[in-house]
C-alpha cells in the first residue's frame, strides 16, 4: 500500500493562486533532492529546524523561483523522516515546475494522507491522533476545533491506554493460570477482577455517552425550520444569519425548496434548514417542497416550529408538532408576529418595547409554557422576527437544547464514529467476560472476552489495525497532508 523506502512530494498549501505555495518532502532522499537543485546554502551541513534562503534552477540552470527551505531531521518531524518544507510563490506555474522537478530527481508524488500515516508507522502519533489531524483541518467551529485538538494531543488515546493497561494486567495473570490448568491455581484474583472490569465498563460506557455530543459537534447540528405558510419562517432565518438569503413574501407557499444555511452559536454549528409551509399543495411543486419538508424534519437532531400567533391557537401548534415529532427529535416552539398583535390593538409602535411585550393574545402563556416543558419541548413567547424582538432567547434556546451544560472540551469526549463503534465492542465482550466470572464459566473463556476487548480497544489507537483499516481512513486526508 506504501513503501516507506520512497521519498515523496506534495503540495500541502491548498490549490489555486496565493501569496506562497508550500511544497512538502519526506524521505532519506529529501534533503539531498533539494540539496541537487537549490542554489544558497549546502543544505546537507544545516541543522534540523532551520530556514534557509536561495534560489531552485531546473538543469538548464533557469532560476524557477526564489525560495524558503525548512530542514527537519529525523526523528524530530512531523513524518520521523528527514522533511524539507518548500516556500515559494503561490503561482500555479511555479508550484508545478518545482513538483516536476523533485519528481525528476527521485521523490514520487505523495498518496493522500501519506505525510499522517507515515507519522503514525514511525510512532509519531497513534492512530487517534492521526484521525484528529482530518478532523481538526475539517473544524468549521471552535467547539470542533477544540475537541480535535484534545484528540490530536492524546486525550482519548490516554483514556484508552490506560484501560488498556489494566487489563493487560490480569490477563496476563489468567493466560498464566491455563499453563498451569492441570494444577488447579489461581494467580487473578476473581473479585478484583470482576471489580476492575464494572470500573472499566462505567468509564467506557461515560465515553459512549458523549459520542452524541462529540457527532453533532464535529457534523454541525441540523435544525430545520418548520411551520405553516406565512409563519414568518423565512423572515426568521434572515433574521437569525443577519442577510437576507430567502425570499420574504406575505404570499403563502413563497418557500417551495429547502434553503441550507450555517450559524454558529457560541462556537456550536447549527444547519439551519428553511422549509416550505405545511399545508394541503395547491401545485404540484409546493407538494414535492412539502414533502422534502417532512423529510428534512426527519433527518433533523432539533425542530424549530414557528406559528403566527395571530392565526393560530395552541390546540392547532400541538397537532402540527404530534405530526411532525420522532422520537429523540429536540423541538423549540416559537410564538412569532408578536408586533402584529400589539397593531392591531392600536398600540403605539414607540411603545414597542421590552417592558410592554410581555403577553399576546394568549392570556396564560405561564400555563402553556408549563405544559411544553412537561413534554420536554422549550417555548419561546414574545417573538418578533421582523422587529429582531427575542431573537437572542431563540439563540441561547437553541444552544441549550443541543448543549446546556454538558459542553467541556477540556474533557474527553468521543466524536469519532470508529472510536465509538470499537467502544461498544469492548463494552460488550467485557460484559460478557462479566456474566462468566459471575458464573463460575472456565477461566479459557474469560481470558478471550478480556482478548476481544482488548483487541476492540487497541483497534482506536491503532495498537491493533489492518490495512484495509489503515487505507480506509487515511485515503479521506488531503495529498499533501
């Protein structure tokens, strides 16, 4: 799949025209390749970390570009291999005669991920690690920045080198009981053991429990916004990205596509989905922009309801959202137009304040809010999309739902579905290895469920990998990374 023995070169800079292009080698050959064709210093005789200025000639003695060279020395890389990183102008031309180049003295052009998992076969890194690097070029947010970084130093791979560890521990112990099965001995203590493995299972099982966090944090959070037509559901999404990015109309059934757009709350990416109103189709387009509306509700973690308080009562929203809701779905219910109310009852608009918005034309809105919050669902009254009244409530209402207090990046938190699939193993074949000490069942069998877990919990820091495994998850990386 790789041969180690090759020097290879990418770009590692993103493609197109900018200020410098960065050109990446790694390899025994690296240094000397460049040595061959860069006009400065004698790169071979510089030590490791240091930058050096010169001109690159082709072998016609044509000067290509006036360039940095940066000198890493093995083992003290990213790669553990000799690395010379290559800054030159970002010109397009440029980059693909300097990549010719070194290609004609020898290096190969790199495979995707081949820098990262060359960084993981010298020890670099352990595979988690080398995950969390895709993960943190891909972070659109800081809380996915932070999570990545947490792996990326070692969080998740402490966690499991650790238990790994203690298990190691006494299966080393019971592995030595079955040399010595005809004697009838035990060197693990059957107690301890059962009490380091409930230990063990109570902290994989926290891990497993975050995962659901840590995915919608990496993936962003699909919210979409429903409600019938003329709710204000357009206005709503302008209102909370700050432009205008969908049409606004007092014509019902003006929404007929979904409309996709991100907002970050607090570090936290939501995908807001603007949907078509809900109601019988007048034409065949409104009924396919409904139906994409019931299946974007279904493939969302929260649902955003938004009503026109002046058109319709509770009874009416409690119907729509029975129709709309799965279960596990989060739902926010916004109580929108609220200006409308205070109009029509020759209210002022000076008047239009904080203090004076207080209720609409539901008198018991306490009691309402109360019946929602018994379903677990959040109410927010008082909302003027098209007067930014109670906006904010709907953002710090939003983030609650996805977050409320459970967000601590300093801690682990599993945001890897490999990571988590692996766990799960290792959950089960520990509550198997459980049940047989429980009951008595020969020490052969426990020994292999503590093998399997084992083998589950080596399989995330890459202690145990194949490499199918291995080229599934670093073909996903960019070539120059």
């Amino acid at each position: 799949m790789y041969n180690l023995s090759d020097t290879i070169v990418a770009l590692s800079t993103p493609q197109g025209e900018g200020a410098i292009g960065v050109i990446r080698l790694s390899g025994n050959k690296a240094i000397s390749i460049c040595d061959e064709v860069f006009f400065g210093k004698n790169l071979s005789k510089q030590k490791s970390h240091t930058l050096h200025f010169g001109t690159i000639k082709n072998d016609d003695g044509k000067i290509i570009d006036e360039v940095l060279i940066s000198i890493f020395k093995n083992p003290h890389s990213y790669t553990g291999e000799d690395v010379c990183e290559v800054s030159c102008h970002g010109s397009q031309y440029i980059i693909q005669q300097l990549l010719q180049l070194f290609i004609q003295k020898g290096a190969r052009t790199a495979k995707a991920g081949e820098f990262t998992m060359r960084a993981f076969l010298n020890g670099k890194m352990d595979l988690s690690q080398a995950e969390a690097v895709a993960d943190l070029i891909a972070s659109e947010s800081e809380a996915s920045h932070s999570i990545a970084l947490q792996q990326m130093r070692g969080g998740i791979s402490n966690e499991i080198k650790n238990l790994r560890q203690e298990l190691i521990d006494f299966a080393a112990l019971i592995e030595l009981e079955l040399d010595f099965g005809e004697e009838d001995v035990e060197f693990a203590d059957r107690e301890k053991l059962k009490n380091l493995i409930i230990k063990i299972k109570k902290l994989i099982q926290n891990l497993l429990q975050t995962f659901e966090l840590g995915n919608a944090i990496k993936q962003g959070i699909n919210t979409v916004i429903a409600g019938r037509p003329n709710a204000g559901k357009s206005t709503l999404l302008n209102t909370l990205l700050q432009e205008d990015r969908a049409i606004v109309s007092d014509i019902e059934g003006t929404t007929r596509d979904v409309i996709e757009e991100t907002l970050n709350i607090q570090g936290i990416t939501f995908r807001l989905i603007d949907t078509a109103g809900l109601r019988e189709a007048t034409d065949t387009i409104e009924a396919i922009g409904i139906e994409k509306t019931i299946e974007k509700v279904n493939q969302s973690a929260i649902l955003m309801y938004v009503f026109d308080s002046m058109k319709m009562d509770i009874p009416e929203v409690e119907k729509d959202i029975s129709k709309l809701y799965k279960e596990g779905m989060k739902v926010l219910i916004i109580s929108n137009k609220e200006d409308m109310y205070y109009e029509m009852h020759d209210h002022p608009k000076s008047h239009y304040n904080q203090e004076q918005v207080t209720k609409s034309k539901n008198e018991n809105w306490d009691k309402i809010y109360q019946e929602f919050k018994n379903k677990g669902f959040v109410f927010v009254a008082n909302v003027s999309a098209k007067k930014n009244y109670n906006i904010d409530k709907i953002k710090n209402s939003l983030y609650n739902l996805a977050i409320g207090e459970k967000l601590n990046t300093s801690s682990t938190i599993v945001a890897n579905s490999r990571h988590y699939e692996a766990l799960q193993g290792a959950f089960e074949s520990l509550d198997q290895a459980l049940h047989n000490l429980s009951s008595g069942i020969s020490g052969d069998f426990v020994a292999m469920d503590i093998r399997h877990s084992l083998n589950y919990l080596g399989e995330i820091t890459g202690e145990i990998s194949s490499e199918d495994l291995l080229d599934s998850i670093f073909s996903r990386f960019c070539i120059g990374k």
